[in-house]
C-alpha cells in the first residue's frame, strides 16, 4: 500500500474535479404547495424532463435531497457514447434480436439527442468528440475487442480503428495493453458545467428548482392527486417522476429493490507538462479497457491533467484511502506519471439493474426512468426527455428502453451485500487472466 502523503498534493481536496468550475448548488427557497408534475432527482434525468416539460408550458418542480447536482451527474468521468456498454457491457447477450436492435437504436438516439441539445441550445459543456480507445487486458481480448468494434461499427454505425500492440503509442505511450480499438465517434464532456448549463436551461424554461427536499414518501393518488411528503413539507402532484438512479432510496421501495448503487472513484492528478500529456493521450481520447473491473481515465478538458476512474478494491473505502489505490493503478499502466500527486480524489454512484439495462416505466401511477448502469451522460438526459415526451403524450413511439419487465432479485431489498464477494471475484479472475497471459 503507498504511503499517502507522498500521493496527496498539498490542498487536496474530495470534492470532484469538475466541481472547482461548477460545484452544485443551493435553492432552498420554499416548496410550491402544488404542482402539475414532481421530478425527484435534479441529475440529468430529471433536469432533462423538467426542461422539456417547461418548455411545453407544464407547471414542473424538480426536488433533491442535497444540493441540485450532488448525485452522480457532477461526479462522472464525462465520456459520451452511443450503445457501447449494451454490446461491450454484454446486456445484449440475454435479449432477442429484435429488441436490442430498437436499444441500440434509442442508444444511438441518445447520443444524437445530446449532441443536438449542446449544440442548438448552445450549453457551454466543453463537448469535444475525439473518441475513445479500448486496451486489451491480455492478449485474447484484442480479437474479443475487434469482434465488438465489428458489432457496434454494424449497429451503430460508428468508425473503428484496430490498433494492433505494435501501433499502440500512436495512440497512448504504454505497454501495459495488448493493443486495441478506437471508435472515433465517441466523446466527453465537462460534466458539472454540462449540469449547470442544463439547470439553467430548465430554470429558463420556467421550471421550479429545490434542494435539500428529500422526498419520502409518494401516497397513492386519490382524485388525480399524490400527496408528495418531503423533508420540508408536503406537495400536491398530478403527476410524479422519479430519477433518482444510484441514489435511489426507500421512498420508493419498488425502485429500490431493483437498483444496486455502485460506487466509482476517480482521481485527478497535478497539472503535467504538456509534453507528457501528449506522449500519454496526444489525440485527447477518452481511455478505457476490456478488464471486469475496468478502468476509464481522459485528459481534463483544457488538457492540463489526467482524470483516472475505476475501483480501489472490493470494499468502499474512503477518498483519502482510494487515492493512492487509483495512482497505484495509473502508474501501472503508464509508469511516466510517477511523482506526479493527487489533487482530487471523490466518488459517485452508479445505478446498475439485473439485466443491465436502463428502464422508463410507471409502476403504481408512479414513473421512473433509471438505471444508467454506469453510461448515463446521454443515457439519462435521453431517458428523462423521453419521459417527459410521454408524459405530455408527444412520443412518435415508445421508448425501447420503457419495458414492464424492470427485473428484481429475490435476495435484495437495497442492501448490496454481494458487492464485495463480486468485485473481490472480478479483481481475482482479472489477475489470474494477466498472470496466465504472461507466462504465454
Ligand atoms: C464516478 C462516476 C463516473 C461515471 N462516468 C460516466 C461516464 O464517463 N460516462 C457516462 O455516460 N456515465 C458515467 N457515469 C454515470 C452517470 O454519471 C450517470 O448515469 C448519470 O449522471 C445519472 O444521472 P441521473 O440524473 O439519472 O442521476 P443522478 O445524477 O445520480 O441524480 C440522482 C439524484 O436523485 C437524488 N435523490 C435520490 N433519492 C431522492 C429522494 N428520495 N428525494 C429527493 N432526491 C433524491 C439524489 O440526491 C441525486 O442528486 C459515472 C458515474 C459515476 C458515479
């Protein structure tokens, strides 16, 4: 285990990186006594709802239990894709070919739909689109990553470049991967100013925004009307929405026995000479590879730094603890980053389902769009515009990821137990892979 002190830049700090340009806010003015649809969650999802609700004239109050932008939208590493994680990720495996071809639609759709909000509403988000590299773990995982790109370039349509082992400094300075594939079309983003921008998109629109509301319990509608308790009094609504995704709790318990929150960890590193950065990412792609327990790390959009994810072992731990996990990780991929320390070090997270699928439904008059599985940037702020389409009953069709069937496990009520024993397993099988690998 390193020594910390020689990891921790002086004034670090466990906020995220993205915060320092825009941290979330407060707006703990008073709680409309009514309104004509709640929105409990003020990530992408329910920001994107309220927008586009506003827009089309409807009295609409987002409420969070924190501050606007505390849960996993601020925190995340900001890359943008379009139907990756269905095929890498292996959802698709477990659904018929009809089906995943309208998911692989709606993914690309969500992509698109991003891109086309950025650009026509001019949100200041420092999208860049310069793609994305996946590095093969062990030698085997080239040709599974060439067999994926293959996959994704005929449902998605998106380009993708082999990049065999001897190629790999084109693309990043390391012999830590057995070479890999870039598909161009990928992105990233700024994620908190992303997140701000929205905020203000939706306040523009005319829609409510409350922090620190904690929604805790929705009573069933009677004459049209839920009775909403929050933390700071009660609301009447027509209508209710869930997007709370990792962050999910017992206000819905539905919701909660199908959502397993995943915690993910990223670092940032001190400010690098620009001639390092370049040796390291000189494309400025977004970094990730084919490990179960997989790691993703990009440039900080002004390119002044790296940004480095993944998890520092099976058990949460905190952010004083993970730091220098996660360097000891980036320095095993790229070795040339030694002596260069930590700034930030903070975790967010993740809504994972059983089927590895997002879903939009409505369950006991109560609707809900989660579940991101860990690529929601697009994902969510899709899900959440397309519930606000239905609920103003303008959608050309139904959403493929809204399906009556949101599995649940019998074994979990909200408490995942299992986490360790599966993320102790995945870091076990990832390391025997290697170890077998290198000795040919
Ligand atoms: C560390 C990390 C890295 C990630 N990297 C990427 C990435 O690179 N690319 C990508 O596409 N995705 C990534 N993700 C996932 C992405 O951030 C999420 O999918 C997305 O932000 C989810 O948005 P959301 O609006 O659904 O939920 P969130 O942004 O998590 O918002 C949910 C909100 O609900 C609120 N809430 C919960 N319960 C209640 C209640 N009862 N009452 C009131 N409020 C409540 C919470 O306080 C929270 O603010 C990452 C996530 C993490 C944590």
């Amino acid at each position: 285990m390193p020594d910390p002190s020689s990891v921790l830049a002086p004034g670090f700090t466990t906020n995220p990186y993205w915060w320092d340009a825009a941290p979330p806010e407060a707006a703990r003015e008073a709680l409309p006594e009514k309104t004509d649809i709640l929105v409990v969650g003020s990530g992408y999802c329910g920001l994107s709802a309220a927008a586009e609700l506003a827009r089309n004239g409807v009295d609409v109050t987002v409420v969070d239990a924190e501050e606007l932008g505390a849960g996993a939208s601020t925190r995340s590493g900001g890359m943008v894709s379009s139907g990756q994680k269905l095929v890498i990720g292996g959802a698709i495996k477990g659904v018929d070919a009809q089906r995943m071809e309208r998911l692989l639609e709606d993914s690309l759709a969500s992509y698109e739909h991003l891109k086309t909000l950025i650009r026509e509403q001019d949100l200041d988000a420092d999208l860049a689109v310069l793609g994305r590299y996946f590095g093969a773990h062990v030698p085997s995982h080239y040709d599974r990553l060439r067999r994926q790109g293959e996959l994704l370039a005929r449902h998605t349509g998106v380009t993708v470049h082999e990049i065999p082992k001897a190629r790999q400094y084109e693309v990043t300075k390391t012999d830590f991967y057995h070479g890999g594939i870039v598909i161009d079309d990928y992105g990233g983003l700024h994620p908190a100013k992303y997140h701000r921008a929205l905020r203000r998109l939706a306040a523009a629109n005319g829609a409510t925004l409350r922090s620190h509301a904690p929604v805790l319990k929705v009573h069933p509608a009677q004459d049209g009307v839920h009775l909403v308790e929050t933390g700071r009094g009660t609301i009447r609504a027509r209508e209710v929405l869930f997007g709370t995704n990792g962050y999910t709790d017992k206000a819905q318990p539905f919701l909660q026995r199908r959502i397993v929150p995943v915690r993910s960890y990223q670092i940032a590193t001190e400010p690098l000479p620009p001639e390092l950065m370049a040796e390291i990412n000189p494309g400025r792609r977004m970094i990730t590879d084919s490990k179960r327990e997989l790691i993703y790390t990009r440039p900080a959009p002004d390119g002044s730094r790296i940004l480095f994810g993944g998890r520092p072992g099976a058990f949460g731990v905190s952010e004083e603890e993970a730091a220098p996990r996660l360097h000891a990780q980036m320095l095993k991929v790229w070795p040339q980053l030694a002596g260069y320390r930590v700034t930030h070090c903070w975790s967010g997270k993740v809504g994972m389902t059983f089927d590895k699928i997002a879903h939009m439904g409505r369950h006991d008059g109560v609707n809900y769009a989660l579940g991101c599985n860990g690529n929601g940037v697009a994902l969510m702020t899709y899900l959440g515009h397309q519930s606000a389409l239905k609920l103003l009953g303008k959608q050309n069709r139904t959403c493929a990821f809204d399906d009556p069937a949101f599995p649940a496990n019998p074994l979990y009520t909200g408490n995942p137990w299992f986490l360790p024993i599966v993320s102790g397993w995945y870091h076990l099988l990832d390391g025997i892979e290697r170890r077998l690998a290198s000795r040919g």
